[in-house]
C-alpha cells in the first residue's frame, strides 16, 4: 500500500515594531496566528518587521527596544519559538533582496492605487519617500522567500496581499514555477476593529492614545478608553457598520473575543444603554488581555533569552530563504555564486 505523505504548508506573517500593539493587531492577526499554531498541517513563520517599519521616521533606541519587545509580545500572546520561527526581518537578508528583485516586476501603476500608500502619504506629507511606495514589494518578498500558502492578516492588508500574488504569477509565467501563490487568511469577527475615537477608521497603533486599546494597556485603561467610545445618539444596539459605526465596532469586538454571533449579540443587549454593552466589552477585553499582560512581564524581564530567540530563528529562517534566493537567481539568470 502506498502511503501519501502530504507536505506540510507554510504559513507567514508579519507585524511592524512600530508602536504599542493594539487591540487591532491582537483579533485581526496575533490572536489567529496562535490558533493556527496548533494545526499539524502547517508551518509557520512569524516576523517582526522592523524594515518595513523604517518607512516613517523612527528613533533608533526605541526602534531597537521595541523588536525584542514585540518578540515578547508574540510569545506573550501565545506563539510558541520552538512550534514557530518568530525572529526579526532585517536578520535575514534575503528579504531586502529578493525585494529588490520582485520591485523589477511590479508597475508603478499597480503601487500607486494602494490605498494604505494613499492614507500613509497624506498622513505624512513632509516625508513621502520611495520606501513608503514599494513598501507591498517588500511585503511580496516576505511573502514569496518561504514558499508561503497561506497569510493571516486583517482586512486592510488584503490589497497587499492581491499584489503579491499579481507578482507571483507574473513572474511564474516567465520564468516558470519558482513561487507558491499565497491565500490570505482572514478571521470572521475583527478583521477590520475600528478606532474608538473615529469608528470610521480603523484602529491603528501609530493614532493618537484614546483611539485604541493597546494589549498591554492596564484594565482601568481598558474600561476607561471604552466607556469614551464615540458611538451615535440613538440609543439604539444594533448592528450597522455604516449607519452606526461605534455600536456595530463594539458588537464586534465582544463578538471576536467571544465568539458569540452578533445578532445574538444584539439581541441580548436589546433595550439596554450604550453603558452596559460597553461594559461587557471591557470586562471581555480585560479578561482576554490580562494573562498577555502578566506573560508579557515575565518574558521581558530575561532579555538575553529573547535575543538568543531571535538570533536561532533567523538563523532557521536564512536556511529556508536561501534555497528560494538560489532558484530566484538561476532562474532571471545572474552570474553563478555560492550563496
Ligand atoms: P501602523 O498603524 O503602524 O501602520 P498597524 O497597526 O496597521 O500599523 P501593522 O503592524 O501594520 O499594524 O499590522 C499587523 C497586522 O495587524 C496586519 O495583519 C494587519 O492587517 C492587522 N491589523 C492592524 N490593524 C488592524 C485592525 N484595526 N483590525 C484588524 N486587523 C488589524
Ligand atoms: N504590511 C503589513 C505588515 C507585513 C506583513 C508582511 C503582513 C509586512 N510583511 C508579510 C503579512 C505578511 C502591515 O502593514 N500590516
């Protein structure tokens, strides 16, 4: 009898250090990333991506402190170094190289109607520069350089990951079949968590501090920021992303966190004020974040154990890149070299 052995897929994502994590990052990807942990049919590659952070000024200090920070952060939120290869993305090379390379493949055009480019140069005018416009070329490298099938993110990354795959397929069709054309992989509940000041944007962690929850946030933070939450003047709870974009995001959240449907949802806080829906999202989000916390603390605290984490996993990661980087190369035909 001949035994199939299915290969194992790979899985890759990645998160930028650069700011405090928020509830966002937390149910639109780190939360899935952990899930998908625990299932034998995949390997998973998970990256903080400190490059693609250099696209908007940062400190260096900081810059430096938060990597190790968001690698605590990961294992914190329940990411596993010996299951996964957590490290950090200016450790492996190959990255920025193979960027190099997929950007002779990618049009202006398509770069120029990303809609995350769009918001990011309005939000820093005095600094558009050309990393902030290839930044999804880089994102296609990281991608591509493991073979990737599948990518967890949240919903704003999902014209992103349409290019990457637009890259992967036109550079198949010359060259033959070098890259996996990746899926993304979306949660149901929280893909897109709005921000709690402007429930029209989503949440994101460089805005200003009521508008997000950070996962580290401490619990009066938490209920404090949420009973703040902008919502509407018509008293009523019902879920409706257009016309009430504060009440459904609230909905949502507790619906993301504990995975009750929200009509249900909706149907339990019928009647009921504004007061005590948000309530019940903050003892759920405080309950969920919590343990984070406390985890987050203990890991920080033994810096060396993190850094040695970081530096093993690169390494493990380099390996893998290495044998996309030799094809790639064979492949548009530079000069023959031991890589
Ligand atoms: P920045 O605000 O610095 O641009 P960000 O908060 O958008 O960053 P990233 O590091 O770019 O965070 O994103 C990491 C992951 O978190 C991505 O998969 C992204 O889709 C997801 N994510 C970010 N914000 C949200 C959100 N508000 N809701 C759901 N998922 C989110
Ligand atoms: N562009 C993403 C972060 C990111 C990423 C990746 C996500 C960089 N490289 C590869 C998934 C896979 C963002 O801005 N959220």
């Amino acid at each position: 009898m001949t035994e199939v052995i299915e290969k194992k897929k790979t899985i890759f994502s990645g998160i930028q250090p650069s700011g405090i994590l928020t509830l966002g990052n937390y149910i639109g990807a780190l939360r899935n990333w952990v899930k998908l942990q625990d299932d034998p049919a995949y390997n998973c590659i998970y990256c903080v991506v400190d490059l693609h952070a250099l696209t908007v000024r940062q400190d260096p200090a900081a810059l430096r402190r938060r990597c190790v920070e968001t690698l605590a952060l990961f294992m914190a939120c329940g990411l596993d170094p010996e299951k996964n290869i957590l490290y950090c993305q200016s450790h492996v090379p190959a990255h920025s190289e193979l960027g190099w390379l997929l950007g002779c493949f990618t049009y202006m055009g398509e770069l120029q109607r990303m809609t995350q480019f769009k918001d990011k140069a309005s939000k820093h005018a005095d600094n558009i520069n050309a990393g902030l416009f290839t930044y999804p070329v880089l994102m296609a490298a990281d991608i591509l350089l493991y073979g990737t099938d599948l990518v967890p993110i949240g919903e704003d990354q999902r014209q992103h990951l349409e290019l990457a795959r637009d890259i992967a397929i036109r550079f198949n069709n010359l060259y033959g079949n070098v890259f996996t054309v990746p899926e993304a992989y979306i949660g149901k509940a929280g893909r897109r968590v709005m921000s709690l000041t402007e429930p029209t944007r989503k949440m994101s962690k460089s805005d200003e501090e009521n508008s997000y929850i950070a996962i580290l946030d401490k619990p009066e933070d938490i209920r404090r920021k949420l009973r703040r939450a902008v919502t509407d003047s018509d008293g009523v709870i019902r879920y409706d992303r257009e016309g009430k974009p504060g009440v459904s995001n609230l909905l949502e959240i507790l619906s993301a966190i504990t995975g009750e449907e929200m009509e249900a949802l909706a149907a339990r806080f019928e009647g009921q004020g504004y007061g005590a829906l948000k309530d019940a999202v903050a003892d759920a989000v405080i309950q969920e974040l919590s343990p984070v916390r406390s985890r987050y603390e203990e890991f920080l605290a033994d810096k060396p154990y993190l850094e040695q984490i970081m530096q093993n996993n690169a390494g493990r990661a380099a390996k893998l890149a290495l044998r996309t980087m030799s094809k790639v190369h064979k492949k548009l035909g530079l000069a023959p070299y031991k890589l």
